[in-house]
C-alpha cells in the first residue's frame, strides 16, 4: 500500500482505547469521510458520514460510509460499509 505525500486529515474515531480511520480506496481516488455523526450504544458505537473527502480533506465528493464497532470477549469488532462515486476497491480500517 502506497503511503500518501501529504496528511489526508482523517477524522480518528476513539473507542474502548483504540483509535480508527476510515479510508475508502477505489480506482479513480482515495476517499476520507467528513466529520461522522457518533451514535454510542451500550457495547459499541457506530460513525455514519453522508459525504466523502479527497485531496487532504479539502473537497467533498457524494458517497457514505458507516463504521460500526463493538467490544468482544477478546477485542473490538469492526463492520465496515461504504458507497463512493466510482467502483470500490478497498476500505482501510486504520488502527
């Protein structure tokens, strides 16, 4: 995986004292999410975004993006769902 030249200023998401972003890669670019709405349950939180970012978080793009996280026995599980404006070929979770 390529690392970019400039910081792409994802939003970073804590929970049960990890830290994650979201990066949805597809052929054309590579896509942050704005600032996610945070809903917290008792186990768990999902961020829910209506909107992508590219170029440093200095344009929008249409597209969403849902991160859902939930405490287990032996970790965090972390559920992933996006829509962009071209095919998708990847999501990066980074921790």
């Amino acid at each position: 995986m390529q690392e970019l030249s400039f910081d792409p200023r994802d939003p970073v998401i804590e929970f049960d004292g990890w830290r994650f972003s979201l990066q949805i890669v597809t052929s054309e670019n590579l896509y942050g999410i704005a600032s996610p709405a945070i809903e917290r349950t008792g186990d768990g939180l999902t961020a829910t975004v209506s909107r992508l970012t590219w170029a440093g978080g200095q344009r929008e793009a249409d597209g969403r993006a849902t991160l859902r996280l939930r405490r287990t026995d032996d970790g965090v599980e972390a559920i992933v769902e996006a829509a962009a404006p071209e095919r998708i070929r990847c999501t990066k979770l980074i921790l």
